[in-house]
C-alpha cells in the first residue's frame, strides 16, 4: 500500500511542469477548477516556488510534497467544502499576491505570504459539510471541545492542520528560527479563525475605518486586519470568476445546506431558510449574501488597491444574473421546477 502510496505522490508532482495546457494560470480571470485534479497538488507546489518561499524559507522539496498530499488527504468529499475548494483558496492568495505585488510593495512581509498561502490551503480541513451552528445545535464532538469559545469548526481546522505540521517529514517550517516558528504559527491561527465568517462581520467595521483612514503599513493592526480581509476574499473568490463557476458555486453549497437541514429535520429541529430545500429561493440568497457581504468586502480591497477593480465589475455581472434569474426561478418554480438547470 505504501509503495502505492508513494508511486502516487511521485506522479502527482511531475507532470504539471509538463502541462501545456494551462494559460493565464496567474491571472484574476483564471478558474482554478479549471485545473485538472490530479495535476492540483503540483500547482500548489509551483505556487510556493513562483512566490519565492521555496528558497526564502528553505523548505524541503520532499517537505513540501508530503505536506501538500497530507493536506489534501485532510479533506472529505463534501459537495463544497473540499479539496478543490481549498486549491482554489490558495490559488486566490497566490493571485492576490503576485497582481497585487503585496509581498514587494511590502503590503505583507515574505513570513505573512508563507503563511497567507499556507492558511488557505489548510483553512477547511476536514470540514464535514454542515457549520457551526449545527456544531452546536446538534452538539457534537467538535462542539464539545470548541463551542465555549466559538468558531468551532475554525478551530477544528486549525488544530487538524497543526497535526499535519506536526507529522513527520511534513514541517514545511523546519528550518525557521524560533521566533520566525513561533510568528508563523500565530499567523496560521489568526488567518484559519478569520474565516469566520460571522467573526467577519465584527472586523468589518474595522476594515471600513481602516480604509478610509488611509492603510498604516507598519501598524501591526492594520497588518492583521488587511489579512483577515485577504482570507475572507480567498474564501469567497468563486465570486469573482465567470457566470459558470459562480453558478456551479452555487449549486455545491445549497447541495450541501441543504443535506444538512434535511438531517435537522430528521433530527426534530428545523433549519434556517438558507438550509430549508422546501423555503429557500437560491437567486434571493444569491443576491442578498452579494449585495451585504461579497461586494462591500471586494469594494473595501479595490478601494486600497485600484487593480482589484476588475474583479467588483465581475461580481456586480454576477449578481444582476442572479437578479434576472429570481423572477425565471418564481415562474419555474410554479410548475415545481426548483432545479438550478433552468439558470442559463
Ligand atoms: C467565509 O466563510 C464561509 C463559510 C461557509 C460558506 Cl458556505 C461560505 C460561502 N462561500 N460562498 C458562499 C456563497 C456563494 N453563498 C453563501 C451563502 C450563505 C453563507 C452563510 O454561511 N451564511 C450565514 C452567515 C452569513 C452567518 C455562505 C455562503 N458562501 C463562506
Ligand atoms: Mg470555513
Ligand atoms: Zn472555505
């Protein structure tokens, strides 16, 4: 089994170097779900060697590797909350940090870009496709350990991923000192808890004050604010992308909202509307989660940086589909049609 194991990690990092097929891989509009499955975990490694951390950082090759297939590993085969969705996280860092020339024009330093793009690839680890209030509500063992201090799936993440860090022959952070391990590793924690997103909401607040006030580089709470901010737009980043992949978004969520309201149901509770199959109209969410949280979070990040204005354009695109397609789904829906087929 593990000479299998091996010869499969082997050939998952040789042949994307030789992937021709792959354009605009470091461009805003590119799809990273696009990218074939089994070539993922050896873009994720030229990702770590285009932004310099390789060498920067000293990591091991082999380090590396190891490290990437135990994260993928990590994940379930949820609709949503799965590999894919976590490559295409940490493919939005990568952008984010190559078009905006973050880690040059010393928005964050070198450490704060190793651990942005390490923080995304690792920040839904073992997510089981139901979220925290069910955590709760149906107090499990992730609740017992985690709900006093809320965020408990956040937090099972980032335990999960301290583990892997912590197997041997994947601490891709070996060869940092002390302080440089110790700062990595509260980076890691800050990022994965950011992803929040209802302790979003609380910083946002900040993040609009820190924006308007005019970004301070070296004041270490702006620094920690204008990271969190990254990872929520990491998080959300299908949003920025064409029509098919916000749609097909879509559908991988509400496949996975709502199992988990059919399991509250068998369970005797009943779900929120966004859970409830029977009550929630897709567009009218659609529309609402864009208009109170996608575009002001993208507007705040083209207001500090003028070159992420293409991406508010794309989701404001994005959003007058789902507009449009909220009276096609009323009518649709009359004669019992509430598949998401009919959106073109
Ligand atoms: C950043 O962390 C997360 C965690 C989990 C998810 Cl699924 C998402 C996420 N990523 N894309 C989406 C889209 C397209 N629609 C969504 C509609 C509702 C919600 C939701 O959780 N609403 C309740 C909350 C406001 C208290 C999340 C949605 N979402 C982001
Ligand atoms: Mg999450
Ligand atoms: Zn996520």
């Amino acid at each position: 089994h593990m000479k299998q194991v091996e010869t499969e990690s082997v050939q998952s990092f040789l042949n994307c170097r030789d992937d021709h097929s792959i354009k605009d891989f470091d461009k805003f509009h590119f799809s990273p779900r696009s990218v074939p499955y089994k070539h993922m975990p050896c873009y994720v490694l030229k990702m770590f060697g285009e932004l310099g951390f390789i060498n920067t950082w000293r990591i091991k090759t082999t380090t590396l590797a190891r490290f990437i297939l135990f994260v993928k590993k990590g994940y379930r085969d949820a609709p949503y909350h799965n590999w894919v969705h976590a490559f295409s996280v940490a493919h939005f860092a990568y952008l984010l940090m190559v078009n905006l020339n973050l880690i040059k024009n010393d928005y964050i330093t070198s450490l704060q870009g190793l651990a942005f793009l390490v923080s995304c690839l690792c920040h839904d680890i073992d997510h089981r496709g139901t979220n925290n209030s069910f955590q709760t509500k149906c107090g499990t063992v992730l609740a017992s350990l985690y709900s006093s201090e809320g965020s408990v799936m956040e937090r099972h993440h980032l335990a999960q991923s301290m583990c892997i860090l912590n197997t041997d022959g994947c601490n891709i952070f070996e060869s940092l000192s002390s302080e440089e391990y110790s700062e990595v590793l509260d980076l890691l924690r800050n990022n994965i808890l950011s992803t929040d997103l209802t302790s979003h909401f609380r910083m946002a607040e900040q993040q609009r004050e820190m924006i308007s006030a005019g970004f301070k580089k070296n004041d270490p709470t702006h620094r920690k604010l204008l990271l969190a901010m990254f990872m929520t737009c990491c998080d959300l980043s299908d949003q920025t992308k064409d029509w098919r992949v916000t749609k097909k978004t879509a559908e991988q969520i509400y496949d996975e909202f709502f199992s988990q309201g059919d399991l509250e149901k068998s369970m005797g509770t009943a779900p929120a509307e966004m859970m409830d199959r029977e009550r929630a109209s897709i567009p009218d969410l659609q529309v609402q989660f864009i208009t109170n949280l996608v575009l002001p979070l993208f507007k705040n990040l083209a207001d500090l940086f003028p070159a992420a204005q293409p991406l508010v354009d794309t989701i404001i695109n994005n959003k007058n589909v789902w507009k449009h397609a909220r009276h096609l789904f009323q009518e649709y829906s009359q004669n019992g049609t509430k598949s998401m087929e009919i959106l073109l």
